[in-house]
C-alpha cells in the first residue's frame, strides 16, 4: 500500500492580514505542523501540496527559514506545485528565481514539473505523480492539455494536481474557471485541485476521483470562510484499489480569527465603485482621450468620494502597466 497526505494552499507570510484577529504566521505553523503529525501518525510514503505555498514569491528569507525548518521536519518528501502566488507574473517560468524555487533548489520541497512526472514505486504499485502549476491559459484552454495527464511512467495509478479554478457551479461571466462535471473523462485517477479556497471536498465517479479540501490558510474574510474548517485528504492506494479521506484540523472557527468588519468596508467601498464606473460608461463626450482625466473629470461631476476615486485610478494604473508590459514583450 502507497499513503500519502495531500493539502494546499498554506499562503505563508510574515505578516498578519489585517482581517486576521490572531497572529497569523503562528496560527500557520500550528496547522502545518498538525499536518506533519497527521503525516507521520499515518506512516505516508509522501506528502502532495497543491501550490500557493508562499503568498508572494519573494518573501523574506527569514519568514522562509522559519517555514523551511518545519518543512525539513515531514517525515516523507513533499512534492508540490506552483500556485499563482509562488511565481513572478503569475509565469510558471520564473519558479526558478522565488523563494519555492530556493526550497526546491535545497531538496525541503520537490516542485514537480509539467514535462517531468515523478515515479513511486513500492512492493508491486506504481504510482506517478504530475502536476500542472498556474499559468495565465489555465481554465481558458482545451482542458486536455491540463487535466489529462499521460502516462508516461507505465504506472498502475496516476495522482494529477492543478493549481486551478476548478468548481462545481459556473462562476460569473469573465472569472475562467472549469467544471468538475466537465473534466470526469480525465485520465488521472486522482486529480487534486487548489487555488479555489472553499474547496469543494472529495468527488467519485466510475473509480475516479476529483477533489479539494480547501485552502489550508483562511486569508480572506468572505463569509464562506466564517463556517469553513481546514482540512487535509489523506490517500491509500492498493492492490484493492483506492481511498480517499478528509480529515478536519483543529483550529479555531472563522468567527473567531476573523474580522468582517473590514470587508463590510470594502463591500461597501466596491459597490461605491461599481456605480462610478457605471458612470463613467455612460458618459459619451470627454474632452481627453486619458482615462486617468477621465476619471478626474467624472468624479468632479459626481461628487465622488475621494478614496474611491483614487481606488479606480489604481486599478486603471495597474491595467495600463500591463498593457505596457505586454506591449513590450
């Protein structure tokens, strides 16, 4: 028999979000340390972390180094993936020069590549395990090209992660997600997704699995996130088959390490928002063709609070930076 634990999306920082009640950093290293033990009670062969390992990709070496003795502590190795917070540019290619690509680098966490699937061999199993980090195309292609891994190890089981939105109902218009009904003619055997923070727990069909648990950190304070516990899947694979298991960690509810306070503000700040560009799209004669003008002379017109003018200046600036950027590439 081949165990393994799978979880996602820890998002490590030094910081506290400011919607966190409690000391965040601590909070997180209790519960990676509850899944080490969870790891080494259950005998696994592996660990699998489903990407966003890191909030940003050039954290601080010292918050890295205290993450990084706590990884070294897995009484396996763990393989991972790159989520969109653990790359430059959301480019899987830059991997290499963050802070998941350092722990790499050292042999504390294994990335596993597209083009490169690692092979588990005990007693008579083989399982491979493959992964497809985040990349701009992801849930806005063929999904064969990202859900469907080959198998290129001549393995009885195939394990396949995706850092990817992955979701069980359709989301708004212009959000590229996927859905789990959609992708059930997979190749892999089991497919373990991230990035969607709810999760959505463990889907079977036909002897396929499809799951998530969800994020590990619960960093923002939607009220979704009030009820929701984390959790890990912990995996056995045999002669006889396959089995899947959610198990929940001790942690406090969202409650009470939660402060929703602040997105009542900033509800509040994006529906203000929301009506100043209704605004601006309506309007038909400018004398600028500049949208920072633009959205001057609008607020000028509207009598618009401050705050969510220079909010949507920020947000224009943002775009027109990676206008830039692309142009220049």
């Amino acid at each position: 028999m081949i165990k393994f634990v799978y979880f996602t999306d820890t998002h490590i920082r030094g910081t506290t979000p400011k919607n966190r009640l409690d000391a965040f950093p601590e909070t997180l290293k209790d519960k990676i340390n509850q899944v080490l033990t969870i790891a080494e009670k259950e005998e696994v062969d592996f660990l699998l972390h489903g990407g966003d390992v890191f909030d940003r990709p050039d954290l601080s070496p010292s918050t890295v180094g205290q993450f990084a003795q706590l990884f070294r502590k897995a009484p396996a190795p763990i393989y991972t993936i790159s989520g969109n917070h653990d790359t430059f540019g959301h480019n899987p290619a830059t991997v290499s020069r963050t802070m998941l690509g350092l722990l790499d680098a050292f042999g504390i966490l294994t990335l596993i590549h597209p083009e490169a699937p690692v092979l588990i061999e005990k007693g008579d199993l083989r399982v491979q395990l493959s992964g497809q980090p985040y990349h701009y195309d992801l849930d806005q292609r063929d999904v064969k090209l990202d859900y469907y891994p080959a198998n290129e190890t001549n393995a009885d089981v195939l394990i396949h992660m995706v850092h990817s939105m992955l979701v069980e109902k359709a989301l708004p218009e212009g959000v590229a997600h996927t859905l789990v009904d959609h992708i059930w003619g997979t190749t892999a055997d089991i497919l373990f997704t991230g990035h969607f923070h709810s999760g959505f727990g463990i889907k079977e069909r036909e002897g396929t699995f499809i799951c998530n648990p969800g994020a590990l950190a619960r960093i923002n304070n939607h009220w979704t996130e009030m009820e929701r516990m984390p959790k890990v899947v912990i995996g056995k694979v045999s002669e006889s088959g396959i089995e899947l298991e959610e198990v929940e960690l001790q942690a406090k509810k969202g409650s009470e390490v939660l402060d929703r306070t602040y997105v009542e503000r900033a509800s509040h700040q994006e529906e203000k928002l929301h009506e100043f560009v209704q605004q601006v799209k309506e309007r038909a004669q400018f004398q600028t063709l500049q949208m920072n003008d633009i959205i001057r002379e609008i607020a000028a017109m509207s009598n618009v609070e401050d705050k969510v003018r220079q909010e949507a200046l920020r947000r224009m600036t943002l775009i027109e930076e990676r206008w830039e950027r692309d142009q220049a590439e």
